[in-house]
C-alpha cells in the first residue's frame, strides 16, 4: 500500500535511525542477523496504521441526503487535469482531484482552500491532510454515510462493516468479543 504522504516508507524509517553505536546499529534496537525488528513494523514496513479520530471532522457537511446525492461515481476523472485514474473525492465540497502521484491536484486543492479530509476513489481510504493519516471509517462514524454512498456506487452494494459490540467507540480499538475467564 502507497502512502498517502507521498514519502518512501525506507527512507522515512532511516530518518530516525540517527543515534547508533560502533557497530553502526541503532542503540536500543533489538536485532536479528542484519535486520532491525523495530523495521517490520509500522510506516517502515510499508504499513499504516489509521487514526480512529481526528479533530477535523468538524468541518464535514452534515451527511444528510442532499449532501451524499452529490458524491460522483468512483471512475470520475480529475475535474482539473481529466486524469482518469488514481482521483480523490474531497468530503468537503465534493470536488474529485488526481493524487499527489499523478498531478497533486487534491493536494492543492487541500492548500488552497483548507479542506483536508479526502476519500480516495482507489481503495476508498480516507485521507486528512492536516494529520497527515489515514483515517479509520471503521471506527470513525461521521465517515460512514459517505463511504458507504462510495462503495456502494463502486461495488454494487453496502460495505461491512465491524460491529458497533466488539468496536470500543471510546478509543477506537477492536475489544475481543470473549469474556475471558
């Protein structure tokens, strides 16, 4: 999975990797032969974690039926450069922009008016600029109405979704749907 941030996942696990010893290890790391454990983990291993809140849902519009008949079909094509691949649906206005790997027009789109929340037509992540993350649809539920108006109009039909019983709204996080003892 490419991120979101643009940025090579190596080069960005290398960056931390200032303080090293003689051996030219990274003091504290735990090692096994040549790899460093810490590197199969995370961004450094090419995988992101999504947050499961962000302070910016704030300026979505109320997701009521006016506003989710406006999310265009998923093969829509940049509304600045007609790219047909690789496009962003910003939740704010509704506006489809290319990603940063193609012409970065949803980047700009981000910089020039401030609206930082996107879906991506791709894979139907959600992006916001300002944290620079991924964000949860899971467990954000003020992105559902939207992602679920998305993949149905790309797949056909509603997406799953986790169980509101084993997702703890307080934090985000998947609880274990046993009782232990």
């Amino acid at each position: 999975m490419s991120t979101a941030g643009g940025e090579d996942s190596s080069s960005s696990s290398r960056k931390g990797k200032e303080k090293q010893g003689e051996s030219g290890r990274e003091e504290g790391a735990e090692w096994v032969g040549e790899v460093d454990l810490g590197d199969l983990c995370g961004a450094a291993a090419g995988w992101v974690e999504a947050r499961t809140s962000c302070p910016h849902l704030g300026s979505l519009p109320p997701a009521g039926a006016a506003d989710l008949e406006r999310v265009p079909p998923p093969d829509s094509p940049c509304s600045r450069c007609h790219h047909p691949a690789e496009n962003w649906l910003c939740l704010i206005c509704k506006g489809v922009l290319c990603s940063r790997f193609i012409n970065k027009h949803m980047l700009r789109h981000y910089q020039e008016t401030g609206h930082c929340l996107a879906l991506s037509f791709s894979d139907l992540s959600v992006w916001c600029f300002a944290c620079d993350s991924y964000l949860d649809v899971q467990a954000i539920l003020e992105l559902r109405p939207v992602y679920e108006v998305a993949h149905l109009l790309k797949f056909g039909e509603r997406p799953p979704f986790r169980s509101l019983e084993v997702l703890d709204l307080s934090t985000g996080e998947n609880r274990s749907s046993s009782s232990g003892s």
